[in-house]
C-alpha cells in the first residue's frame, strides 16, 4: 500500500485508522507489516501506540488540530493577537 498523509484524512478517517492500527498493535503486528497494511509511517504507528499506552481509550476522542491558539498578554486574551494599532501604524 501507498504510504499516505495522515493529516489529510477526514477527522472519522483518522480515527478510524487509528483504531485500526492500535487494534493490529495489540495482536503483535509489527510496525513494517503496519506500514504495508494501512500505509502509515512506523513513527506515526509507534506515536499512537505509545499514547495508547499512556492514555488507553482517551487517545481516541481527542481532536486537537493545527497550532494551539495564542495568547495576548496585554489583554489576557485567549486567542489571535490584536494588532490592529501596530498594524495601522
């Protein structure tokens, strides 16, 4: 199979994916044979796997995406920085 960009799956896509290769993990596949089932790279399997180990079934209802949104100290708040003055300046 094709290796694929994860990142580039439907959200539903990657979980199912994941709980694809968590299940395969869990029969002692090796992360190769992984590899040429489902077309994820061996790091990527062993990054899930190992937060499967630490976090159980909790891994697979987290949708964190993307850069976590910043912070604007000035204004204590969360979310894009205001540079409206700096900008127009």
């Amino acid at each position: 199979m094709d290796k694929i960009d994860v990142r580039r799956v439907s959200k539903d896509g990657q979980q199912m994916l994941r709980r694809q290769v968590i299940a395969a993990r869990r029969e002692g596949v090796t992360y190769s044979e992984i590899q040429s089932r489902y077309g994820v790279q061996p790091g990527t399997a062993c990054a899930w796997w190992r937060r499967y180990q630490a976090e159980g079934e909790a891994v697979f209802g987290q949708d964190r995406r993307g850069r976590p949104s910043g912070f604007d100290a000035g204004k204590k708040v969360k979310g894009r920085k205001r540079n409206l003055i700096v900008d127009t300046l």
